[in-house]
C-alpha cells in the first residue's frame, strides 16, 4: 500500500515536471527578454547621470547594479538549445560558443558586484560604471540580431 502510494506520487511528481518543462520552454524567450528589458530600463536614468543630464544619485546607481548582479546569474539558463527562433534577437551564435555567451553574463555579474563596492560618490561611479555597461555592447554585438 505504502509502495503504491509512492509510486503514484512519483508518477504524479513526473507528469508534473515534464508539464513545467514544456512551459518553460514556450515561455523562456518571454521570461529572459523581460529581465533583458528590465537592464534597460535601469540602465537609462544611470546613462542620463553619465551624461550629465541627470543628477548623480547613488540609490539608482546601486539598483541599476544590484539589478545587473541578480539577472547575470538566471539568463544563462534562459537561452536553452532551440530557443533561438520566433519573437526573439537571439542569434545562433550563441549556441556555437555558448560558454563565451554565458561567460559575458558572468562577467556582467561580477563588474557590477565590484563596482556596487567601489562606487560610493560621483568621482569614482564615473570611473567605475561605464566599465561595466561595456559588456552589454560586447555581447549585443555579437550575438544579438542588429534592429
Ligand atoms: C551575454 C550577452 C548579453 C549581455 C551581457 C547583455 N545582453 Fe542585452 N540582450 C542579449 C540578447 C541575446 C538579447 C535578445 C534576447 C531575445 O530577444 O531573446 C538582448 C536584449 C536586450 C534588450 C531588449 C529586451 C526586450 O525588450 O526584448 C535590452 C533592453 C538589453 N538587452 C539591454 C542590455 C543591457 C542594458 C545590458 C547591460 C547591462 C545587456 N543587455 C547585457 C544579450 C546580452
């Protein structure tokens, strides 16, 4: 009784996984450009502080980077084999030289967690951020589709 019971629930436990997994992959170009757009979106305001358009202010510089740090560590597993076609810029590059590919995003990740400890004031957040967001272009040039 007890053996049935657990291999119904292994049985369950396996149709469960397996019916993840299928959304996961219909919703994995979803999923990564949402955290792509949120870079964006951070990166904006801090561009404008580059500039000189905006006022330096620490709190958006460190979310910015504290952004960067946590989505460097998931996108990596948003760029499943196969997922390089429909709604997306990937390039098939990235399956060629996947651990260069990844390789950026922990780079992203790094740069940004070293900079979040370094930047605390103008002076040095305009000698430390743009060093970070060059990464951004690195990867975008090779391996995402040009608008
Ligand atoms: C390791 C490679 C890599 C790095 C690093 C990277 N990107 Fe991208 N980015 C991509 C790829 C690939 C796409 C296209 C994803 C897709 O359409 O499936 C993309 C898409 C985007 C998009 C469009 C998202 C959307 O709405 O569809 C923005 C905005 C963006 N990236 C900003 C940034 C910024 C800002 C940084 C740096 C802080 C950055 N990216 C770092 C590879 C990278």
């Amino acid at each position: 009784m007890v053996r049935r019971l657990t291999v119904a629930l292994a049985a369950g436990m396996i149709t469960t996984i397996s019916a993840t997994a299928v959304v996961a992959q219909a919703d994995v170009i979803k999923e990564r450009q949402t955290l792509l757009k949120q870079f964006g979106d951070v990166t904006k305001p801090v561009g404008g502080m580059l500039r000189g358009n905006t006022a330096f202010d620490l709190a958006t510089v460190q979310a910015a980077l504290d952004a960067y740090a946590k989505n460097a560590k998931v996108l990596p597993t948003l760029f499943p084999e196969g997922s390089g076609t429909g709604d997306t810029e990937a390039l098939p590059a990235i399956w060629q030289d996947k651990a260069k590919f990844d390789g950026l995003f922990g780079k992203l990740g790094t740069d940004a967690a070293a900079a979040r400890v370094a930047i605390t004031d103008e002076a040095s957040f305009k000698a430390n951020f743009p060093g970070v967001i060059r990464t951004c272009g690195t990867c975008h040039d090779s391996f995402r589709q040009k608008k």
